[in-house]
C-alpha cells in the first residue's frame, strides 16, 4: 500500500486524509500544498484532522492570521464538546476537570497553547500570555508545562 493512501484516522473520508498527506509532502510547493488542503476542506471542511493541518501549515509559514483562525476553529469545537464558554478567557476551573488525562481536555490545553504562539506571532503579547495564564489557572498541575513556557516568554529579551 502506497503511503499515501495510508489509513490512520478512521472517522476522515480516505480522499481527505490521502489529500492531507499530500499537502504534508508537498509543503516546499506552497501552490500545490494549497490545493491539497482545500481538496481536504472540500470534503471534510470541520473535522478537527484538516482543522488541525491548516492551522499547522499556516503556523510554519508564518501566516499568522490564518493560523489564528483555524486554531480558533479547533478550539471552539473542543469547547462546545466539553461545554466550555465559548468566550476561551471566561473558562473557569470549575467548567471541567482540567488535570484529567481525557483527550479533549488536553486538545484544549494545548490548543490554548497553540492559539498563544500565533496571537505572540501576531504582536499581541499581552492578549498571548493572557491565554497562557488561563491554561495555567485551569491546570495547577501544570499538565502541559506551560508555566515553563510563559517563563521563557516573560524573560526573553525584547526584540529589536
């Protein structure tokens, strides 16, 4: 079986995942990248996998604002999932059991996280590191190790 035509996730439709995979092996060919990852949202435009794909693609290019976007796609279907405002700052920890192991819990932990590295990229460092505080506040445990990441944000020297 051709890699591309690898199943790993099984709720995708098989023409999506083939096309995502393609948009990965393609990712130097930023035209062809594209089109592999609109053939995806085609035909899978809300599953979190092209969600996810997108947001990736658009955070390692640099395409803050599309970035953005998608990690907030992601973040609010997690939060519907689990019942969380919609509103990601009201989250309180009361609204969920934030040091569980259960796997929308921690999408939305890192998701918070994700979203935080393009709101910084974008210059909005006040509005980023408030996104790292909330995941902290919610997750004393500190699950994701992000007080060590708001720790190295808050001591970087300024950039020029």
């Amino acid at each position: 079986m051709d890699w591309l035509d690898r199943r790993h996730i099984a709720d995708l439709d098989p023409r999506a995942e083939r096309a995502l995979r393609a948009a990965g092996q393609s990712f130097l060919n930023d035209a062809l990248a594209e089109q592999y990852l609109a053939e995806a949202a085609d035909l899978a435009p809300e599953h979190p996998a092209v969600l996810i794909a997108h947001y990736r693609y658009h955070l390692y290019k640099h395409h803050y604002p599309e970035a953005e976007d998608f990690a907030r796609r992601c973040l609010a279907q997690v939060a519907a999932k689990l019942g969380l405002p919609s509103e990601l700052l009201a989250t309180q920890s009361s609204h969920a059991d934030f040091t569980s192991d259960d796997p929308l819990i921690r999408s939305w932990l890192y998701g918070m996280q994700a979203l935080s590295y393009v709101v910084l990229g974008r210059g909005r460092e006040a509005e980023g590191k408030a996104i790292l505080r909330k995941v902290i506040e919610v997750d004393p445990s500190d699950q994701t190790k992000t007080g060590i990441l708001l720790t190295v944000i808050e001591n970087a020297e300024p950039a020029d």
